[in-house]
C-alpha cells in the first residue's frame, strides 16, 4: 500500500487552519494561491501549534504528546515522540534537510513536500521513497514569510501548482519553534545511527523523549538552547533489526552526542567559536544524549551515552 506523507499531513494541516484562532495562529493566501500559516512569526502560537506542525512534520505517521521531564534537579516541560514508521516519517519527511536559498531568501525546510521534491537524492535513494500527491506541506524555520517567488519555487520543485502548497511557518526563538525542536528526538537518533551506517531500514521504531527549551532572546541564542534540549538532554529509544556484520555495541556507543570531541559545552557557546558557520562543527556532536536500542534479532538492550544537567542548566541559564 503506497504511503502519502503529504495527504497524511492534510488532516492536522486542516486541523491547524480550523483551529487558527484558539491556537494564535494566522492563515495566509498568497496570489499565487499558497496558503501560508504562521504559527510564530507575527503571532503568538504556542505549545499546541507547535505539537501539531511536528506531527504535521511527521507526515502524519507519528505522534506528539507534551508533558514534563526530569534531568538532575530540573523539571522541564518536554515533547515525548513515537513512530512505527520511522524511515519515512523521521527521515523521509521530519528531517530538516532541504536549504532553500532563493535569492537573498534562506530557509530550513522539513515535512513532508521534501519527498516531493526528493532534492537529498542520495538520502531518498537509500530510503527507497518518493511521493507523489498532488498537495504539498511544508514547514519552514524561518523569520521572514517566504515571498511568492520562494514558493513558487518550492511548488515547482515539488511538481505540484502553488495553489496546492502549504507552508508551515515558525522562527527558531519561538514558542512553536521550541517544540519542534524538541520534537525531532527520534529522528536524530536514527539520523545519528545513519551517519555511522546503519541504514533507516533496520530500524522498525522511533521513540524519544526531550524537554523543550524556553525561548531565546533571538534565533542565534535559540539554534543553540533548542539544540542542546536534544544533545544534553534527549533520549531516543529505537527497536532495531540488525543483520550478520553489525556491531551494535559499537555503533550505539558512538551515537550519542557524548561521544563527540567537542561534547561538554553549550552550542551557542562553540557556533559563536566558529562565526556561526555550523559547517564548522563535529557532526557528531548532533546526537542524543542518550541512546537506547533494542536489537530484536538478538534481544540485547544497548544503551550509550547520558543526560546532562549541568551544561543543559548552563544552556538555559537556569540559576
């Protein structure tokens, strides 16, 4: 049975625009006819926005539920993330991995009109998936609406007319933002367990659990709270299916952000180091905290790394 992510996606989509008043949001049209939601640009959003632009971003095959957390001393309002579907929900649609770059106009992309656009052609290739629903979604990290010139180019680069394009839209110093952040746990669990060579195959499930950050001063500050919500105090827990030649003991004790030669420090912190060019950074270090998986061809229970509530307070700026 063929799986949309983006038709999946439409229900909360609607959801969202249905419910725009009581979630601080706004819905825009643009003449090219994309609808455009903000959900913390110039409104208020907020904590269910958030929730529901990430299993947008799930492409509706996941859930997000919010509750609280405890690391050391601290008690934190967190996001606990679940999927049976994780090699297209997590990285087939989740995964922020689409830089649109129109003119002077830049935006992560994340969700699911990227398995429209399949521009990460050696990732969708090991995924073995594309869409092709005629309706994209889309949910953009960003301050600034995109101008109709970056959707249509979003839209073309989908194959789908404007009109038939939906744009999430949410700053990183954000209520929402916040959440989604914190929402992509499970994806980079898998993200990381992909960068060793595991492929998202093996992996049957994606769960995860990670406080969400409080919102920064600006979005420099916020790359680097919201990402240390998931490096410092994220935990992953992944059902795994491994075949003959895969030492999970090795690659669970490399996957966590521990396992980093730059771990130890807040990332706003090491982005300032570098001039903000995150290129700069260990890739590795963009891990969970802490990794638990369960091989189910073996029926061992692997776990690396650990939460850290000191640097995850120096984070915060918690006294």
């Amino acid at each position: 049975m063929r799986i949309s992510v983006n038709e999946q996606a439409m229900g909360i989509v609607r959801e969202i625009m249905d419910r725009k008043d009581d979630l601080q949001c706004e819905v825009l049209g643009q003449e090219n006819g994309t609808t455009l939601i903000d959900i913390g640009i110039a409104v208020k959003g907020g904590v269910e926005a958030g929730r529901l632009a990430a299993e947008v971003c799930l492409g509706g095959l996941g859930a997000v539920r919010v509750t609280n957390t405890h690391i050391g001393d601290l008690t934190l309002p967190s996001v606990v993330v679940g999927t049976d579907q994780p090699k297209i929900a997590l990285m087939g649609s989740q995964y922020a991995g689409w830089a649109i770059r129109v003119d002077s106009y830049f935006a992560l992309g994340s969700g699911p009109a990227r398995a429209l656009a399949g521009v990460e052609n050696e990732l969708f290739t090991e995924l073995d998936y594309r869409d092709d629903s005629s309706v994209g979604v889309i949910c953009l990290e960003t301050r600034e609406p995109p101008p109709e010139k970056v959707t249509q180019f979003i839209s073309d680069s989908c194959g789908i007319p404007a009109s038939d394009l939906y744009c999430i839209m949410a700053p990183t110093a954000s209520i929402a933002g916040s959440v989604l952040m914190s929402a992509r746990i499970a994806e980079v669990g898998v993200r990381s367990l992909y960068r060793l060579g595991f492929g998202p195959a093996k992996i049957r499930t994606g769960h995860g659990t990670a406080p969400i950050s409080p919102v920064a001063k600006d979005d420099r500050e916020a790359k680097g709270v919201t990402n240390d919500c998931i490096l410092y105090g994220g935990r992953a827990f992944l059902f795994v299916k491994s075949e003959d030649g895969d030492d999970m003991a090795a690659l669970v004790e490399k996957a966590s952000s521990s396992a980093s030669t730059q771990y130890g420090q807040p990332l706003y912190a090491l982005l300032k180091s570098v001039g903000f060019n995150i290129d700069r950074l260990d890739s590795d270090l963009f891990s969970p905290a802490e990794i638990t998986v369960n091989d189910v061809t073996t029926g061992l229970t692997l776990k690396g790394g650990y939460v850290n509530p000191k640097v995850l307070r120096q984070s915060l700026e918690m006294k």
